[in-house]
C-alpha cells in the first residue's frame, strides 16, 4: 500500500439536496449462473450519489464492487431493482440504448491504460467522439481541450511508446473526457502507478471534481480512497459503509511532500 504523508486537509463536503442525484440505486440484485451454481453478487444495494461527488469504492474480491460499477456504466444490467442516471431508468434498457447512454454520459478510465499504440495521445483521445455526431473540427478541438484539462497539451503528437505510465493515464483521462460525460468512472486507476504518479492522477481527479464532474472510483488502497469526499466499503454484495471523508488530503499538497521522479 502506497503511504501518504499528513499534509493540508480539505473540509468536508456540505450534503447535497435529493433533487441533484445523478445516480440513484434502488433494491438492486444481481444474480450469476455458473454451471449449477447461482452467484448473488449484489443483494439489494440502495444509494443515491448527488452531483459532483466524488465517491471511492472499497471491498474485497467478491465483494460486489465491481458488479455494481459495472451495472453504473451500463456494462451489465440488474437481475432486479432499478438504476437511474439523471432521472431515467436505464435498468430494462437494450444493448443498443446502453451503448448510447455510455457513450454519451459515462467517462471510463481502467487501470489499464488501454491507448491504440500506433495512434497519438490526440488521436486516441478523439476516439469516442467517433460516435458522436459532430464533425471532424469539433472532435480534434474537444480532445486538444481534454489533453490540455489534463496538463498534457504539448504531448499531443507523441505515441503511447513515447510517454511515461503517468502520462499514458492522463491521455486514458483526457479520452474519458472528451464527449463531456455527467459521470467518470475509475476502476483501480492507479494500480499500475507508483507512489508519486498515483497523487498525481488523483490531483485530477480532485480538480475535476471541483469542476463540478461526479466521479466514482474503484480502489484497493485505503490511501487513495481518503482523496475522494464519500467511502462506499462492499461486502457480501452488499454496502457494509457509507462514510464520508471529513479531513481529506489535498492532492496538490500531498505532492510538494513527495520527491519528484524523472519522467
């Protein structure tokens, strides 16, 4: 586990009105067929996250968490219960409305960086906005624009082979971006970073969210979640937790304590 210095905490976060939940889980099961066995991988989650969250998700392998984050990027669909996004239940939606709905409101960022190694930082970038309806203009400026959100605007011509596993995940970001999604979803974001480079995804993150973007990350280290301003822990399909972050460390302090690396 990465260890963070105590440095500058951030304050808590004022709750938000029911009204601004973006997403809103309700009663949801979800179940498994393998073989003769039936997995209940989630078992009645209810939760709301409002607008401009910032949530973490915890838990252990099969814990659940990450069928629901599944299940919130329209990547599955519940056995039960329902899923809105910003009002609409997306739960009976088809395939083709899901692939709609991901690739119009939902950002993604893996651990994996997942960059086509013969396309630029600004190509890969661009790549979502293929299936957007707008024309080749406004696809490279919203993507220059994504690559500068993410401090990486002078990388714009360089290959996936010419750029660090930091700057990589900021180009994994900066994609996510580029259709202006209302959510952005990490799964384990920083598990192929070190120490340094994670604080430096997460400062993002932070400055994302205090834009206004809702973001809900998947992580196994405690030290990452505590950036975020709510904790969700998963166990047993179920959430065990829901706690908020009141002393929360600030990123872009965390960082002028850590020693700089050589790109």
């Amino acid at each position: 586990m990465k260890t963070i210095p105590a440095v500058k905490q951030l304050g808590p976060v004022p709750a938000a009105s029911a009204a601004s939940a973006v997403i809103r889980v309700e009663e949801a099961h979800k179940y498994y067929e393998l073989g003769e066995t039936r997995v209940h991988a989630l078992r009645g989650v209810s939760i709301e996250i409002q607008q401009g969250e910032f949530v973490a998700i915890m838990g252990a392998s099969g814990s659940g968490k990450s069928t629901f984050m599944n299940i919130l990027g329209c990547l599955d669909r519940l056995s039960s219960g329902g899923y809105f996004l910003e009002g609409i239940n997306v739960s009976k939606h088809d395939k083709r409305a899901l692939a709609l709905i991901r690739n119009e409101k939902i950002g993604f960022v893996f651990q994996g960086f997942n960059l086509l190694a013969r396309t630029t930082a600004l190509e890969n970038t661009e790549l979502p906005t293929l299936y957007a309806k707008i024309d080749k203009t406004e696809r490279q400026k919203r993507a220059a624009d994504a690559l500068t959100m993410v401090g990486l605007a002078e990388r714009a011509q360089h290959f996936p082979s010419q750029m660090s596993g930091g700057q990589q995940q900021r180009v994994a970001i900066a994609r996510a971006l580029v259709n202006h999604p209302s959510i952005l979803l990490a799964d384990e974001p920083t598990g192929n970073l070190d120490s340094r480079t994670s604080v430096e995804i997460v400062e993002i993150f932070q400055n994302l969210n205090d834009r206004g973007l809702t973001i809900v990350l998947v992580t196994h280290e405690h030290d990452i979640a505590q950036f975020a301003k709510r904790v969700l822990v998963f166990r047993d399909g179920k959430i065990r937790k829901d706690d908020p972050v009141l002393s929360r460390p600030s990123a872009s302090e965390v960082l002028k304590t850590l020693p700089t690396l050589e790109d």
